[in-house]
C-alpha cells in the first residue's frame, strides 16, 4: 500500500527544521551505505551523532505518531530515529530494497523494516527531478509532495530517487515496525479502519459500527505481534 500523507508538518515547522538542518552540515550519505548500496546512491546526510540530531529526529517521529492516518497505516511498534537527507544538482538513489533490518542511528536497536516512509521538506518547485519512484505490482508511481507530507509504503518495494537536476531536496526518512507484518493484512486493516471512521460520521456510534469496530480489534489481537 502506497498512501500519501497529509501536514505531518506545518510550514514553519518545516522551515525551522531546514534552517537547523543547514546550521548542522550536511555530510556524504556514504558514510551510512552499504557496499551495494555505495555503488547506486548520490546524496548528503546529517550525521545522526550530531548534539542537535536527536532533538530534530523527535520532532519528525512525534509528528508522525500524533497523525491518525499514519497510526492507521502503519500501526506502528516502533520507530526507527528518523533521518535526514539531501539530494543536490546530480544527486539521486539508484533503484534498491531497504535492508530486512535496520539499526536505529540513535538507539543502536535493530528493528524490522515493515513500512518505509519519507516526509519530504522541500516544496515541490524548489527542485527539477528528484521523484521518489516506487514499483509495486500495480506499476512504478513517482511520488514528489508538498513540504510537510509524507509518503508510506511497504519496505519490501523496489524503489528508487530520480536524478535532482536543478536546486535541493530535502527530506526526512525512517522505517517502522509495524504491530502487523504482513502488508496486506495492514492495508486491510487500515481500509477497514478508513471505512468505520466515514460510518461513524453519518451514523454516529451505532450498533453497526460498534459491530464493526469490534470486528477490527479482533483481527489486530489475531495479527498483532
């Protein structure tokens, strides 16, 4: 499931964050790559050993769990510490998985990679190229969203970011480990979920939204780990 979401941030938060991120330099995004993935990505990173890293990576993750519709999608367990990246004139990220599991730069726990998601910190007009391209069995989507929204999906995808030819983009990125492994049993749940939230709407809390909203929490005490 590829889903976007909406204002995880406000603009000022953002333009804060940008301001702060700028004021701590930005290093080689080598220096946290792999041996395959050294051969394929082009960017810059904040260096999560920073003083100011951890402050800044909160702010993004607590933003992300006081959003309902991420809760919804990817019913996280745990976070990884966000990160932050930048991609300049030439910069890109050739097409990749996400490793199975992931080491939290802050905490040094490993955790299992379910859900990727990245929450982008430059408006769309301040940069040419730079598409975050996912494949899943529906196609390749590109995905380049407005300051302050994120974009979740499975970390099982085939991704790739497009060559950024003009300008910066920035961007936040970390992965959850999600109450639910399985990817379609999360984009079950979070459909059923969308579904009882429109009813309780128009029907207010009756008796068949009741019923469903047991019949959700059943299924996640069967498929919750």
């Amino acid at each position: 499931m590829l889903l976007h979401i909406p204002a995880v941030l406000t603009p000022s938060e953002v333009q804060a964050l940008r301001q702060q991120l700028d004021t701590i330099g930005w290093g080689s995004g080598l220096d946290s790559a792999g041996p395959q993935a050294r051969q394929v990505k082009a960017n810059e990173q904040i260096d999560p050993r920073h003083p100011a890293f951890a402050a800044l990576s909160q702010q993004v993750a607590q933003a992300l769990k006081r959003h309902p519709l991420f809760v919804s999608a990817a019913l996280p367990r745990a976070l990884t510490a966000p990160m932050f990246n930048r991609y300049r004139e030439g910069g890109h990220y050739g097409a990749h998985v996400d490793n199975a599991i992931q080491i939290d730069p802050h905490s040094g726990q490993p955790l299992r990679t379910d859900v990727s998601t990245t929450v982008f910190l430059s408006e769309p007009d301040e940069y040419e190229g730079g598409e975050l391209v996912v494949q899943d069995s529906f196609g390749c989507h590109e995905v380049k969203l407005a300051a302050g929204d994120a974009i979740v999906y499975p970390s099982t995808s085939l991704h790739h970011v497009e060559p950024v030819t003009a300008g910066a983009r920035v961007a936040a990125f970390l992965w959850t480990q999600s109450l639910v492994r399985d990817a379609w049993r999360r984009a079950m749940m979070h459909a059923l979920d969308m579904n009882i939230v429109q009813l309780r709407a128009q029907l207010g809390d009756s008796e068949s939204v009741r019923g469903l909203t047991h019949h959700y929490h059943q299924l996640l005490q069967q498929w919750a780990e």
